[in-house]
C-alpha cells in the first residue's frame, strides 16, 4: 500500500489510474492530519509514500507551521517530524512529487532528505511517479 499525501484530486486521480495498471494499491490523505491518522493507523501496511509539499498544514502545531514557510513545506515538516523521527528507515521509501523541490533544497539541508527521491511535477510525469514507486515496491 501507497500512502498518497496530495491535495489535489485531479493528481490523486491520475496516480490512482496508472497505479491501477501496476495493482499497486493508494491510500489518499488530503492534509497532514489525515496523513498522520493513516500513517498511525496503517504504518505496518504501508510500503512507500508519495508526498507533496504544498499541501494544508492542519495536523501541525502552530511551532511546526512556522516552519513551513508559509505552507509550501508543509508535507516535508510531516515527513520530517512523524515519518522520519523515529526512523530513518523510511528515507528510502518516500518520494517526493511538487512544485516546490526547489524551496526544499533552499531551507532544508540536505542531507535531511539525501535519501529521499525528489521529483518536480513540472519535470516528472505521473507515469514516472508510479514507475519508480512500482519498481522500489516490488524489489524491496
């Protein structure tokens, strides 16, 4: 299972259609408090992450939504503070798909995600997405 943190339904559809072709099954979370709830939740099950950047930042406290420069690393601060903390084991199984690499690669150094896969959505198709997630899923 993939947890998708994306807020856009029309990403997550497109996502879920080329996954669909892989079987490889999605789970959405819209922002990060559903992504925290179903990482709890369904951590055991989850086998990768797909993340956005931008997405709602409602989840975070207020010190961690300071960190998010105003909501375009609100999906880094997630993975950083919820996925990453206790386990570092999961760096290599995110990848991140946003607009935003850029400001990450600004504010964050970087060997806080040197292991994690980043792909801008201006440079990267969804077919790239879920190619990459396919082959890191089935050759664990």
């Amino acid at each position: 299972m993939v947890l998708v943190l994306e807020d856009s339904g029309s990403v997550f559809s497109s996502l879920q259609e080329i996954a669909d072709v892989y079987k490889i099954e999605l789970i959405k979370a819209y922002q990060v408090s559903d992504a925290k709830d179903i990482f709890d939740l369904k951590r055991d099950s989850i086998d990768f992450i797909i993340a956005d950047l931008n997405v709602s930042p409602v989840g975070l406290t207020r010190e961690e939504i300071n960190q998010t420069k105003g909501g375009i690393l609100s999906g880094w601060v997630w993975l950083r503070n919820y996925v990453l903390k206790n386990d570092k084991a999961w760096e290599n199984k995110i990848l991140i798909y946003s607009e935003y690499v850029m400001p990450l690669k600004y504010h964050v150094k970087m060997h806080e995600f040197e292991n994690i896969k980043l792909m801008e959505k201006s440079r990267y198709s969804i077919e790239d997405v879920i190619s990459y997630v396919n082959y890191k899923t089935k050759n664990k």
